[in-house]
C-alpha cells in the first residue's frame, strides 16, 4: 500500500498509529481468556513486545521500498511510554515522529492539560534526533497559543487537525456504538479557520492541514490559509490512491490559471495578517449583514 501511495504522487507517507490502548486491550483480551493468572505479567510484556515489533517492521519495510519520507506516528496515554516508543521508532529508520496528543478532561476539577502537552513533547526531543510534529484537537482553550509553544519547544511543526473517535448511540439495542468513521466536507471550515489565524499570527511555524480535505479545491483553501503541506486520509479510503494524482493534476491548472508559479506564491495569501479584515476567521455567531452569500 505505501508503494501504491508513493506511485499515485504522495509527498510522505504517514503510517498508522502505535496506540498504547490498543496495546493495553490485546493484552486484556488475551488474559480474560487465560487459565494461568500468574502468567499475567507475562502475556502483557509478550503482547506489548509483539504489538511494537510489527510496527518497526512496518517501518523498515516501508523504508525499504519507498524514496519518499515515512513518518511514525504514536498514540499514548502514559508520558513513559511516549519516549520509549519514539526511540525505538527512530532505530527502526523512520524519517520523523508525529505525535498525537490529545487529553480529554472530564474531570470536574482538573489542571489545564497544557503541560501535559509540553512535557511529553520536551521529553521525546530528549530521546529522538528525528523531527518531531505535534498533532492536535480543535478542541483547546486557546490554539495559537499551544502551538507558539510547541515551536518554542522544538516541535518542527504542527498538524491541524486530528480527528477522533465519534461515539453514537443504537436506540434499538440501547448501546453506545462507534459513529462516523471518516471526516466530510463539513469538517473543512475549522480547519480553514485554525490554520488561517495560526499561520497569520506564527508565520515561522510549519503547519500542515488535516481534516475535511477531500479534493483538489480544499486543497487550495488551506495552502491560501497558510498550510505548509496537506495530509489526506478519508478521500484515499472512499475515492483510492488515483485521488492523489487528480489532486495534484487539477491544483497544477489551477495554479497555472492563476499565474502561480509555485505553493509559496500563493501559500497564507488569505491567512488572518493578509487579508483586510481578519475578523472573518474570528466570527463563531452567523448574521445575514455579514455573510458573503445572499
């Protein structure tokens, strides 16, 4: 498949998550249906091993037949675990390190998660030489800020937006079931929002924009809103790896109708400190008066 994406005219290759909860639930399985508790500690040790030595497979494998840049990807929820795995992940060849970092507070009482955030990301560059990017929620209390603070701390660049599980409800079987699994078209707009207020206000921070892209013309949106690069994932699964291709082809005409001779003449030409009035990104509540549409 990495071969196909590379083929197809993709620029990198960021591989699926290493999940630790993933991890952690094999091993649970595994002992609800062992005989043998005193074999705990083993099965977990043996699963976690197994689970990590797959991944680093995946990366070696890639490496191996592809040119372009394979970029890991790590998910954990123990600050630990985060730079053991990105050091095994720098062994194994990978070219840099996302991260994705997300806690969901809900607790009544609880501490910002900003230095949660800070920490895990401070306590991987200590470990890994690799580029390191942060990829975050749009739910935070205040973005630009977290990602001023990301770059201040060696973060080389920010991916907006990650997309998390959505949770539904079966009314029939009164059960709490998984939602929507890709992204739409709908998702786009705060990605748009985001990555023109970030990149008007921290010009020197790499960003690139994920969530709600699915052709060529959303494309175009976040590269004018500032993004350095565009990751794809939902309109690979619904439309295959040719979507690459059309992409590129039809954003190579449309620069060409534009007189765009490359990404960086047109790259944050409408982010929120090059356009008139930046209170377009900022406005949350929807009035006629205002809207561009009739």
């Amino acid at each position: 498949k990495v071969k196909e994406l590379e083929r197809a005219g993709a620029g990198a290759i960021v591989l699926k998550s290493l999940f630790e909860e993933q991890i952690s639930l094999q091993s649970y399985w595994m002992l609800e249906s062992s005989d043998y508790p005193e074999a705990n500690d083993y099965i977990r040790e043996y699963v976690r091993k197994n689970e990590v030595s797959d991944y680093l497979n995946l990366i070696q494998e890639s490496k191996a037949i592809c040119s372009i840049p394979i970029i890991a990807s790590i998910n954990c929820y123990r600050s630990n675990s985060w730079v053991e795995f990105a050091h095994q992940i720098e062994m194994a060849g990978a070219d840099a390190i996302e991260l994705n970092i997300f806690s969901l507070q809900t607790a009544l009482q609880t501490n910002p998660a900003d230095d949660f955030y800070i920490d895990i990301l401070k306590k991987v560059k200590e470990f890994v030489h690799i580029p390191v990017m942060v990829k975050i929620g749009k739910y935070m209390g205040n973005i630009p800020e977290m990602v001023d603070k990301f770059h201040a701390n060696g973060a080389s660049g920010v991916v907006l937006f990650n997309r998390f599980y959505q949770p539904d409800i079966d009314i029939h079987k009164l059960q709490i079931v998984s939602g929507q699994v890709f992204s739409s078209h709908s998702d786009l707009s705060d990605t748009i929002r985001w990555m023109g207020i970030v990149s008007g206000q921290l010009p020197q921070v790499s960003l690139s924009a994920s969530t709600g892209v699915f052709d060529w013309e959303d494309a175009a949106k976040v590269i004018l809103a500032g993004a350095s690069s565009v990751q794809l994932c939902s309109t690979v699964y619904q439309h295959g790896y040719e979507i690459i291709g059309e992409i590129l082809s039809s954003l190579e005409e449309w620069m060409n109708s534009m007189n765009f001779k490359s990404i960086e003449a047109f790259k944050g030409r409408l982010n929120y400190s090059n356009i008139t009035n930046p209170s377009l990104y900022e406005r949350v509540q929807f009035m006629k008066y205002f809207s561009n549409r009739d």
